[in-house]
C-alpha cells in the first residue's frame, strides 16, 4: 500500500521521496536503454546483423525485439502509475496500449523464431529443434500470463459494467501476477543469452572470447536491470497515492 502525504511528519522529506524516485527513474531509463544498445551491438559486430530474406540473421531479430518489448517496454508498462499523473481513465487507455503494442510486436518476434525453423538446415546439421529448452517454455508461460492479464485486465477494469468491488479485490492479484510475469521475462531473457553463447561458441566459450564476456555482461545487466524494477514496483514510498491534484513525480 501507499503511504499517504499526511504521513509524512514534513514537506521536505515527501519532496525527498519523490526526488529519490526520479532518480531511480533515471537510472531506470538509463539502465534499460543501455541493455537494449549492447545488444543491438552484439548482433550487429558478432553475430552477422539483421536480415529480413537471409536465413541465418532471421532469427537474430528475436533477441533484441525481446529486449526491447519483453524487458524494456513490460518495465515501463509497469511503472507508468508510478511515474505519470493524469485522470485514471487515461492511465488505464494508455496501460493497455502499452501491453497492446507488446503483444504484437511479441507475436512478431515469435514468428521470427519459429518461422526460421524451415531455414535452419542450411546453417545447421542437424537442425536445431523448437522448444525444447527452460528458456523456451519460461518465455511461453511469460507469453501466456501477458495475454491472461490483458484479458482479465481489460475485462475488469476497462469494461464499464465490471463493479468496483470485482476491481478492488483482483488489484492485489493484478499486480503480483504482473510483477511475476516480469520476473519471468528477466530469467527467460537471461537464460536466453547464455543458451545463445553456448550455441554459438560451443568450446571456445570456456576460453573466455570477446563475444562471450558481452553476452556474461549483457546478462548481468538484464538481471539488475529486474532487480531495479522489482524494487520501484514494491517500494511504498513509491506507491501513487490518491490525490486532489495529480503532479508528476518527474
């Protein structure tokens, strides 16, 4: 729960608190949009670049299209009651266009995966199959629990006739549901570099090359970068309060 302005004993430390919130907003940002750059620069100085027609760079779409949507942009989906000020009406339109715009660009990224199935015997002998691995089932039970919140979202708290009793009992659950549906994201995406490496440079992992101490640090990132947005989410102070008069904390 939150902790009410009047809680505080004066303005100063409340202004305090919403100094320290920007702060970690900042580092936030910071921290999410340094993870998406070194990935894109992996791809683009280890692992070939991007292509939409040949097959071996096809599949290198899903990383960053994951680091993007399923990190970067599920993080900022969660925090954005956190950060922002307006009517509820209009945070809840633009909570669920946010998880909107995640579901498809997930459904493309998908594609880019399992579509490339068909293209694999010409860079791989034998072909590497589909969804076998704890990175692919993590990242399908994260999939699923994103879709089963839009649903279960939009159904009680967008639909007019859903009754605000329904609404104040489900939040908690909301919330935790949301919140676990992240923490899956970030041990599927984590999961999802070191099987990469370990595909990729089989052997000379263990040597300790380049590319293969990018893919440690880009891990390590993607899992403070969890930890950070774990801790926003949870922090009371942090907690947006009903107020008379909606200032944005940054």
């Amino acid at each position: 729960m939150c902790i009410p302005q009047e809680n505080y004993p004066n303005k100063t430390q409340l202004q305090n608190t919403s100094s320290n919130y920007t702060l970690f907003y900042r580092i936030f940002q910071f921290i999410g949009l340094l993870l998406i750059y070194f990935v894109f620069y992996w791809i683009i100085n280890y692992r070939g670049g991007f292509s939409l027609t040949k097959a071996k760079l096809i599949p290198n779409w899903h990383p960053i299209f994951m680091t993007i949507v399923l990190i970067y942009l599920f993080a900022n989906a969660i925090l954005h009651y956190r950060s922002f000020r307006d009517t509820k009406r209009n945070l809840k339109n633009q909570h669920v266009i946010f998880f909107g715009c995640i579901i498809m660009i997930l459904t493309v990224a998908g594609i880019a995966t399992l579509g490339s199935k068909r293209f694999r015997p010409l860079f791989t002998n034998p072909a590497i199959p589909n969804l076998y691995t704890l990175h692919s089932w993590l990242g399908i039970i994260t999939m699923a629990m994103i879709l089963l919140q839009f649903a279960s979202g939009f159904w009680i708290y967008l639909y007019p006739t859903a009754a605000a009793q329904y609404r104040e009992i489900m939040m908690p659950y909301h919330v935790f549901f949301g919140v676990s549906s992240f923490v899956l994201a970030i041990a599927s995406g984590g999961l999802g570099f070191c099987e990469k490496m370990i595909f990729s440079l089989y052997r000379e992992y263990e040597q300790f090359p380049a590319e293969g101490i990018i893919g440690n640090c880009i891990g390590l990132l993607c899992i403070f970068y969890g930890i950070l947005v774990v801790y926003m989410v949870t922090k009371p102070e942090f907690k947006r309060c009903p107020a008379p008069e909606y200032q944005p904390l940054i």
